[in-house]
C-alpha cells in the first residue's frame, strides 16, 4: 500500500495475463465505438487544431507587440533625421551667408573700380 494515496500497487505475479488485441478490444469498447486509430486520429486533429488557435494567437501579438516597436522606431528615427535636416540647414545657410557677405563685398569693390574708371573716362 502506498502510505501517501491508500492504494495497492498492482504487483505482476497478480496481473492477468491478456493479449494485445483483448487489451486494445478492452480500450475501444470504452471509447464510444471507435477503434483506438479513429480516437487518436481525433485527439490529434484537436491538438492541431489548437495549437493552429495558440499560434494565431500568439503571432497576433507579436505582431502587435512589432507594430508598436517599428512605430516607436520610425518615430524616433523621424526626430532624428528631422533634426539632422535642421542642423544641416543652419550650417548651409550660415555658410550661403558668409559667402554671400564676402562676394558683396568684392561686388562693392568692383562697382567702386568701374565707378572711378568712369568718372576717370568722362
């Protein structure tokens, strides 16, 4: 007797000696008129089923859990490149100006030469 459940063990020399085909005869009349293949034909046609279930579930959300990710992402990496745009803008336009200050002034030197060549002609 097992102290923890109160049942006997089944001990060999006790067992009735049964063939393979009384034993599966014993298992399909306890299944409702099916043979043992038709069973588990149907009890794996339920696993696949579910795990076909388990499996869209889960891709659902890892495919939500990935959109929201990717968005994050593009979201980041918008700012980001917006503001590299922005620095490389300043720096463009600082550079246009300074340049554009030193051909004004060259500008105004070669107005002030034709000027004088002009005044010198006249």
């Amino acid at each position: 007797m097992l102290p923890s459940s109160g049942t006997r063990l089944a001990l060999a020399q006790h067992m009735v000696e049964k063939s393979l085909e009384a034993r599966v005869a014993a298992l399909e009349g306890q299944l409702a008129g099916k043979t043992l293949e038709e069973h588990f034909r149907e009890q794996s046609s339920l696993i696949d089923r579910l795990f076909v279930y388990r499996n869209a579930e889960l891709e659902k959300k890892i495919d939500a859990k990935l959109d929201r990710r990717f968005a994050q992402f593009e979201k980041s990496s918008d700012a980001k490149r917006d503001r590299k745009f922005a620095e490389f803008g300043e720096k463009f336009d600082a550079k246009l100006e300074s340049l554009e200050s030193r051909l004004n002034v060259k500008l105004g030197a070669i107005q002030d030469a034709v000027r004088l060549i002009l005044t010198r002609l006249s």
